[in-house]
C-alpha cells in the first residue's frame, strides 16, 4: 500500500487526490446577494447535511488554488448571510456547469445559466425554480480554516423553509429517490447520476445485534469465493443456524447467487451439511 503525507504534495495534487478519493459529493446549488443587491448563483460540492434537529447544513466556498482568492458567494454572505441552496439533478447539470464559470461580480448568473428566479419566502437570496429542492438558510456561523489556496471557509446554515416539486413526490408523499434523478460530483470533471440503473438498497443491520464476523463458522469466514459484501450479509443474521457447514466451493457459489437475491435464508440453508 502506498502511504502519502499530504505535506509532500502541492495544492493541486492533493485537491485532485482528495476531490477523487471522497467522492461522489452532492452539489449545493448556493443562490445569494450582496449588500447592493447584486445576485449570485454558483454550484459548490463541499457540502452536506450535518443535522436533522435543528436542521443544518454545510458548505465551503474554499479559496482558489490557482490564485488564493476569495468567490463571490462567500463576500456576499459576509455581506448578507442568507443563502438558498438548491438541490442539483440531471435535468439541469449542464447548466450548474456553466454557472460555475467566473464571471464578474456584476454578472447574474441566473442569467447566464438560464435558469429562472423566484423569489423566496422569508430571506432575500432568490429560489431557483428548475430545482428539484430549494433550502432557505440563515448563515449561522463562517469558519475560516486558513489563509493559504485550498483552505475552506465553512458556511454553518440553518434551513427555515423547504419548497420542493411535487412530481418528485412518491405515493406516500414522500421524495422519491428515484424520480429525482441526483448528480453528484466526483474528482476532475467527472461526475455521477444516481438514476434507476445504478441505485441500490441495502437493509440495515438488525434492530437486535447481527452475529458479527467473528461467529462467523470457519468454513465460511474463509471461503475462496465469498466477498467481504456475502459475508456482511450473512454475518447480519441474530443467531447462527445449528448444524455442520460445508466448505465446499460449488455450494459456496450457490449461496453467493442467493445472497445477490438478497435470500439470506436460503444461502444459509445452502451451507449447511
């Protein structure tokens, strides 16, 4: 294995190892305004949800390798700190690409992205309406973590208002994972879209304790042709079923096919004598 000490890299190596290596990132479509008025859209994938109660998010308008300055987003939430963050999904990735571009300060990039304005309902920034899902935020709290190209600056925001699309809706009235159709940044100019083909579910561990890798039988835990993902599912079980257990391989790949039905029962079943 490989072993790297960050401090032996330069900024655009270790931006371009970090931005592959944590990956994907969901995109903060961040809406907001200065002290003038002037209006800003721009897409920023350091970011994520850190609270369900109260409900806070995070983003960071990191200084620029290249040069060491600061965006736009950021002076204008210093300026004015209310932000809304819009939720990105295929249907308007290209056009979050473009409103990336570093225009002037004056620039709308609403404008220049063709995307559409509207006005929100308790803070001044404006609601993207192509969105899927708009946030409004308070700014709490701006963390500065240092001087240098790289360093981030922590936009802490609290969401007051949620407004989303109805069409996104499931039956239930819940979002529909699916129907959403989310991108998400990856390093260099890559990025994922989290559509039907390539979405997964996995259930969660028991609501009582799974058995764990460790009572896992011999035979099993060191088989040839289970991966780490089969034996997580059969070690997710709360008791180990009684009985001697085969080690043999055919039986092992019969259990395998089983378990990427997700019929854990009946691999169990497979690999007992």
């Amino acid at each position: 294995m490989k072993t790297i000490s960050p401090k032996d890299l330069n900024n655009r190596q270790l931006q371009t190892l970090l931005q592959t290596a944590i990956a994907p990132r969901p995109i903060a479509l961040a809406s907001t305004i200065d002290a003038e008025g002037n209006v800003n859209l721009s897409p920023f994938s350091f970011f994520n949800l850190f609270s369900s109660n109260p409900p806070v998010v995070i983003f960071s308008p990191s200084r620029r390798v290249r040069d060491n300055t600061t965006k736009h987003t950021l002076e204008n939430v210093l300026e004015v700190p209310e932000v809304v963050i819009g939720i990105v999904n295929h249907q308007i990735v290209q056009q979050i690409s473009l409103a990336s571009t570093e225009y002037e300060k004056s620039v709308n990039e609403f404008v220049k992205s063709g995307l559409t304005m509207k006005d929100a309902e308790l803070i001044r920034p404006k609601l993207i309406e192509e969105c899927p899902i708009n946030f409004e935020c308070k700014v709490l709290e701006l963390k500065h973590l240092g001087t240098e190209g790289g360093a981030g600056n922590l936009v802490i925001c609290e969401i007051i208002k949620i407004h989303l699309h109805e069409k996104y809706l499931n039956d239930e009235g819940n979002l529909d994972q699916i129907k959403l159709d989310l991108v998400a940044r990856l390093g260099g100019n890559w990025y994922a879209r989290n559509n039907e083909s390539n979405l997964f579910e996995v259930p969660k561990p028991l609501v009582t304790k799974g058995i764990g890798f460790d009572l896992l039988p011999n035979e099993i835990k060191y088989s040839k042709i289970f991966t780490g993902n089969d034996l997580g599912m059969l070690a997710n079980i709360e008791k180990l079923p009684g009985g001697n257990f085969t080690d043999n391989e055919i039986l092992h790949q019969e259990a395998q096919q089983l378990l990427q039905q997700n019929n854990i029962e009946k691999a169990w079943e497979t690999l007992i004598l």
